[in-house]
C-alpha cells in the first residue's frame, strides 16, 4: 500500500513527541521531539538546536506502509547527512535546499536511522562554497550555472559575486513559485550534468567518520556542555567529509577516462556500447572501468546508465505530454512494463501517475 501526503512542510505528517521518549539515546529539555502517527509507522524525529545556524538530528524510524510526499522543500539550508541503517547506509550526503517543490519515497519496512547537520546562514554560504571548491571541475560549473539559473530566477542583475548570488537565491526560496519545476526551467544539457553533481554529493562514510557519528549517539554529557560537545563533534564531522572529497581527486586513478565513459553513456542511452567497448573507447579495460565508477559514482557503469535513463525520464514526464511508451522508447527500454518496473522502484509510483502529479503541480 502506498500513502500520498501532501505537505507544506516536512514535518506536517509527524506528532509531537517528548524530550522523555525512552527510545531517544539522549536528551535534553530544550529538544524538538516528533514521532511518527501509527498509522504510518513507529519512531522519532529529534531535534537539538546547537547554534542559531546550526542544528542536529537524529532520526530513527520504520514505516508500515510506502510512503510518496510532496512538499515544498526547506529553503535557506545546507545538510550534511549520514545514514547508519537504511538504503544509503555507509554513504554520506550534501543537499543544498533551495525552497523547490520535490516528490520523496519512503519504502515501508525499512529502518531510517541516521544523523543529520543542518546549516543555516550566516555560515550556510560558507560551507556551501568550501563544498562546492572541492567538486571536479566539471561538476564545479555544472553547480556554478545552477546557481546563475537560480539567480536570474529569482530577479538577479548582470553580474554579482557567487556569495552575493547565493544570498539572494536564499533570501527569495521561502517565497518561491509553488508551481516552480527545475526540470523546466534547466535545459537538457544542464539537466543531465546535475545527475553527475547528484553522485558528487554522495561519498563514502570512513572510518574515523564512523566513530564520530557514534560518539555523537553516545553523548554522555547534559546541558550546556552537551551543546558544546555536540557542537564540536559535528563540526568535526562535516570537516571530515569535505575532507574526503579532496581525497578523491588526489586518487592515483586517472579520472578523465571515466567522466568521459559516463558522458558517452548519458549520449546513447538507446544504444549504449558494452562495457568492454566502453573500455576499449575511452582507452582503458573493462577492470578499471568499473574500478573507477565505484569510485566516482558509487555503481557500476549499468548501474550508472539506468540512473541517466530513469533521470531524463522523469523530466520528460513533468515537461512534455508524451506518452508513457514513447518515454520508456526514448530514454532506451524496449518493454514498457521493465520501464515502469524500474521507475516505481525509484519513484514509489508508476510513471502514468506521476506524470499527472506533475501536471498537477504545474497547473
């Protein structure tokens, strides 16, 4: 069974809940708890404010049910999260939030227990800006022209500094446009750089990252010095991941074969060579090529085609009127059913349903 909610914010689905709760690992009066209605599911979303730019949570729950929202997304934050048990766990994430309307599945019977840091201005800029100078260079300018596409979005001039830009993009992601569809605003080329930029923001969690998270799930301190410990392991946390990022691209590994392995990919997506001729093609074996995309983008260089498929997909669902076959035949499945298959594994729905809740948001 799947539940459809749709939200203003993102907590609107969930109850208040109680600093008390036995289940959390630690608490403090001062925390925001909410749990989850049981209908739905069962656990809790906490919480703990550790600066005015800065706060943490610790979620951990499980729901009895598939779950599909469509919200308008937080604008004017950074987070930085880390799954322990779920789909993504031992991988880390930065996700900027732009106030965009979005679509979020939550499969049923899985357990979501993860970490989250959140960034708020004035810092926010900053650490968005140290994130971004890490990137390759390509996925650099692919952020780089998302930003000048925000800006002039949102009533920008000719010219300003990149933290002037950003400013304003955050000043206006509260009150942004309700309808507001990137997939219609960016055109194809840059749609398809972001699916890269999407893999550039997902790293592995190390070790050391590790006992960080869990010294933050094992505070053993209250009050104000439970702030500040918090407060200091997060940071520390967040160094470490932007640290891995520098790490990546001081690899031994030659990593222009592979970014341009995943272009040819993301150019036939009908017909796309083999791996070996993949290899063959961009002057490497079949061994460094999947070597390298593991490296890159967490998957294999299918993997990484069924990604691309499944992503322009999507966009020519909320931005054109074809029909569903034609879909699938233009992103390179010749069985619509293997389509819709793969895209209600992603989605949490079928892509006939999901192109009328596009149109609908749209409308």
């Amino acid at each position: 069974m799947i539940t459809r909610l749709a939200l203003n914010h993102w907590e609107d689905w969930l109850l208040p809940g109680s600093s008390s709760d036995t289940r959390l690992l630690h608490a403090d009066a001062s925390d925001r708890v909410l749990v989850c209605p049981s209908d739905l599911g069962q656990g809790y979303f906490q919480e703990i404010l550790l600066r005015d730019d800065l706060v943490l949570f610790i979620h951990d729950y499980t729901l009895n049910q598939d779950l599909v929202m469509d919200l308008q997304s937080e604008g004017d934050r950074l987070e930085f999260d880390f799954p322990i048990v779920g789909p993504s766990r031992g991988y880390g994430f930065v996700v900027p939030y732009f106030g965009w309307k979005t679509l979020i599945f939550k499969r049923a019977q899985k357990r979501f227990f993860k970490v989250e840091i959140f960034f708020k201005r004035p810092t926010l800029i900053a650490y968005l800006q140290d994130f971004m100078e890490r990137l390759s260079p390509q996925n650099q300018s692919t952020a780089e022209q998302i930003i000048r596409l925000m800006y002039r979005y949102h009533g920008g001039g000719q010219s300003s500094t990149p933290a002037g830009m950003l400013n304003r993009i955050f000043d206006r992601s509260n009150t942004s446009d309700p309808h507001f569809i990137f997939e219609q605003v960016a055109n194809k080329t840059l749609y398809g750089e972001m699916l890269n930029l999407g893999y550039a923001t997902c790293s592995p969690v190390t070790p050391v990252m590790d006992q960080v998270i869990g010294q933050i799930l094992s505070c053993p301190y209250q009050g104000i010095t439970r702030r500040t410990y918090l407060e200091q392991k997060a940071l520390q946390l967040v160094s470490l991941r932007l640290e891995a990022m520098v790490q990546l691209h001081t690899t031994k590994i030659d990593l222009s074969c592979i970014y341009q392995a995943a272009a040819i990919l993301k150019d036939q997506l009908v017909n796309p060579p083999t791996v070996e001729a993949l290899a063959r093609q961009v002057g490497t074996n079949r061994l460094y090529l999947n070597q390298g995309f593991a490296q890159v983008y967490g998957t294999t260089p299918y993997g990484y085609l069924r990604s691309c498929r499944l992503w322009y997909a999507r966009r020519l669902l909320m931005t054109s009127d074809l029909s569903i076959s034609h879909v699938a035949t233009a992103v390179g499945y010749t069985c619509r059913s293997h389509f819709a298959t793969a895209f209600r594994q992603l989605m949490g729905m079928n892509p006939k349903a999901f192109q009328m809740k596009a149109w609908q948001r749209a409308s």
